[in-house]
C-alpha cells in the first residue's frame, strides 16, 4: 500500500497540468505519467458527460464534498489551556463515548506508529511533497457508516452521493471530537477526506476496528466495507486498543469468496489467493479503480455492494469454524455464493424523482 500520499491516485489527478509541482512530479515518476495523461481525457466524476449523470443527484455528492473541502482548516488548532485530565483510563472513555454522541458508529483508539503516516503530504498543491512530521503518540479512529440501500443503487449516482454523505459526517464528527480534545488542553488535528496526514484505513486497523478485506477496503465487524474512517490524531493520554485477532478468519474468508473481485467492473482486485503481506494482503490497482470511476462517472461501490459483511455476515460464524474450508464454503453458500448476482437497486430515492 501506498504510504506517500503523492502516489495516489487522488493525489496525481489533482495535479494542475502545466504547473511546476506537476512537471517536478512526472519527472520523477515517469512510469505513472502515461497512464495517468490517458485517465485525464476522461471525463470528471459527477460530469454531465457520464453515463451515469443525474440533473437532482449529482450535484448534491459536488456539494458535499465542497462544504467538506470548505472545513478543511478547522481540521487544527491550539489547546485551550493546560490539561484538565490525566487518567488514560477516564480520558479513552470520554473521548470514545464523546465521539459516538456526536454522530460516530463505532470509534476505537490506536498506538500511533510512523508507518500510519504518511511519509509527504500530496492532495494540496500548497503542502504537496511537504514531509510528515507530526508524531502524536494516539489517534482516535471513527467509523461512520453508510446506507447499504444506497450503495447498492451503485454505480449509479445515489452510491457517489452516499459516498460523500458518509466522509462528511465522519469528518465532521473527527472535526468536534478535535476541538473538544482541544478544549481538554491536548492538542489534536482531525484527518479526513481529501486532509489527511495518516493512512485511515491502517489507523482503523491498528484501533481494533476491522481487517482488511481482499477489496483492500476496511472490513468493519457490523457494516463490513460499507462505512468511512476519519481519524483525530493527539497527545492526550489514552490506552490503545488491540487489533482484532480475527482478522486472520476474515483473511481465510476472503481466500475463498472473491465476489467483489468477479464483479469489479474495472479488474482491479486480485483474484485468487493473497498476493502480498501485511499490510493489506491483496494490492488494490488504483489505477484500473481510478479509470472505471471516471468512466462511469461515481466511485461506483460494486466491490462494497457485492460483500457478504455488507449483508450482514457475522464474524462470530468465523471465528468459530476455526478457519475450517469446508465450514467457510457452507458460510460463503449461505452467502449466495460466487456466482449469484450483487444487489441492485436502479431507482433512485423517493425525494428525487
């Protein structure tokens, strides 16, 4: 997995053409940059000039992530005062039951290490290539999930709209949780969408809040793939969580499903067995996502749709067959199985018909 933050595939479209951070770029990374060229003559995401554009529903996903984009620079700040608490203990469960009064699903803390960094910052032509030196000891992972009805409309616009729906109100959640941290007398920045100095996936991961997934998503033990992360990073005390030791069943489970890779439109997840290690065993090509996404026109949710923990699927099932084959198989079955088709569900919601 990616942990400089200019290799990104989000970070190299949002490169202007012509500038000199783009040519110092390309200079340096002159495999990315043909492929690269090839995916800007696409058209946007959410572009009229898309199969899948919707004249009531996407402008509200452009929206939403505008207003997230506007919330940027409240993201940091300074403490308050001097801290008003010390005991790890009060303060991991303050902050835990804070972050799901304000609107997270599930919330878990985390050991900072440096490879949850990233090593440079990439999605802002202002700080792209610009180190990561921040070094807070803890970080606070929020889970907000998503409407599965919604996803499964995917990869019709209803799926991009929930998409940004989901990174707004986790980041916006990260944001408060921040500023309350803040008012405590610690200091702490929020990372979200399109602000992040961490990986997000890897901070939920090391919070005890899923496993990784052959999608290379976040496999949550309730909402599977179908939620978003954001992150509060500090220096107030804490004790971390642990990862979840039945990652390694959702592992054994991935080896034999393979659903989101049968669908994926773009061929963009392996199939077969892992073909990596830690920390995501089977790499994502970001590249082959990134160019479906602007094909279509959404960041299409197939691979999120098709997952049997979307639908439910219980880790405790797992854990229990004790990663036997045969138990898996009958599980995966139960499933639907690898050939049954995805949910889907084309109609847009109510309101905007």
């Amino acid at each position: 997995m990616v942990n400089d933050e200019r290799d990104t595939m989000f970070a190299r479209m949002a490169l202007s053409e012509g500038s000199e951070t783009f040519r110092r770029y390309y200079e340096s990374h002159p495999k990315n940059k043909e492929v690269d060229d090839h995916i800007r003559l696409l058209p946007n995401l959410g572009s009229n000039e898309t199969p899948t554009f919707d004249r009531i529903g996407s402008p509200v996903a452009d929206a939403l992530f505008r207003m997230l984009a506007d919330l940027r620079p409240l993201a940091e700040g300074e403490p308050k005062s001097v801290p008003v608490e010390s005991d790890p203990r009060l303060l991991s469960r303050w902050v835990k039951g804070l972050a799901l009064y304000l609107g997270a699903n599930d919330v878990g803390i985390a050991a900072m290490e440096p490879e949850l960094y990233y090593s440079h910052r990439g999605r802002q032509e202002s700080s792209h290539g610009q180190p990561v030196d921040e070094n807070f000891p803890r970080a606070v992972a929020i889970i907000s999930a998503m409407d599965a009805r919604m996803i499964h409309k995917g990869p019709k616009a209803p799926v991009m709209m929930e998409s940004a729906s989901g990174y707004l109100k986790s980041g916006v959640t990260a944001i408060a949780v921040a500023y309350a941290i803040r008012e405590m007398g610690y200091r702490a920045r929020a990372h979200m969408d399109g602000n992040y100095l961490v990986v997000a996936s890897r901070v939920a991961v090391a919070a005890g809040l899923g496993a990784f997934g052959r999608s290379g998503l976040v496999i949550h033990r309730r909402f599977g793939p179908c939620a978003r992360i954001s992150v509060v990073t500090t220096d107030m005390p804490m004790v971390p969580d642990s990862i979840d030791p039945a990652g390694n069943a959702v592992r054994s489970f991935c080896e034999l499903c393979g659903r989101c890779s049968a669908f994926c439109p773009g061929g963009a997840i392996p199939s077969g067995t892992a073909l990596g290690g830690a920390p995501s065993p089977w790499p994502l090509n970001a590249e082959k996502c990134y160019e479906t996404w602007r094909r279509i026109g959404t960041d299409c949710g197939i691979c999120i749709s098709s997952c049997p923990f979307t639908a439910g699927l219980d880790w405790k099932e797992l854990e229990d067959s004790q990663g036997r084959e045969e138990a898996l198989e009958e599980i995966l079955l139960r499933c639907g199985g690898k050939g049954s088709p995805r949910p889907f569900d084309p109609a847009p919601p109510g309101w905007w018909r």
